[in-house]
C-alpha cells in the first residue's frame, strides 16, 4: 500500500494566496479569464490592478499594461 502524499506546505500558501488573490480580482470585476491571468502572475501588483479598473479602465487595457 502506498503511503499518502504530504503536501508541501510552500506549495500549499501558494495556492492560497493565488485563490485569495483571484477573489479580490472578481470582487473587483476583472472576468474569470482575467482574475485568472492575473493572480497567478508573481509580477502584477494587486493594488495597481484595483486601481486601473477603479479609475475606469477597460479590462482589456489593464490586462495590457499589467501582463
């Protein structure tokens, strides 16, 4: 019988941090794709993403500038 993965616990916040992030993202109205695309991505800035569509830039334009 084989003995039960342990999950790496680096691994695990990962995963919570991006789950976190892309929640903030929604609330915020980036789409599925876009929360998506941005929350896995180390380089984007949470706050700057927020802020382009709060200041009512299109998703498409901060996707742009963003990744």
């Amino acid at each position: 019988m084989k003995a039960p993965e342990v999950a790496d616990p680096k691994q695990l916040e990962h995963r919570a941090v991006v789950a976190w992030r892309f929640q903030v993202l929604q609330r915020a109205g980036y789409s599925w794709d876009g929360s998506t695309r941005l929350a896995v991505s180390r380089e984007v800035d949470l706050h700057v993403a927020l802020e382009l569509l709060a200041r009512g830039c299109p998703e498409s334009t901060a996707l742009r500038i963003l990744v």
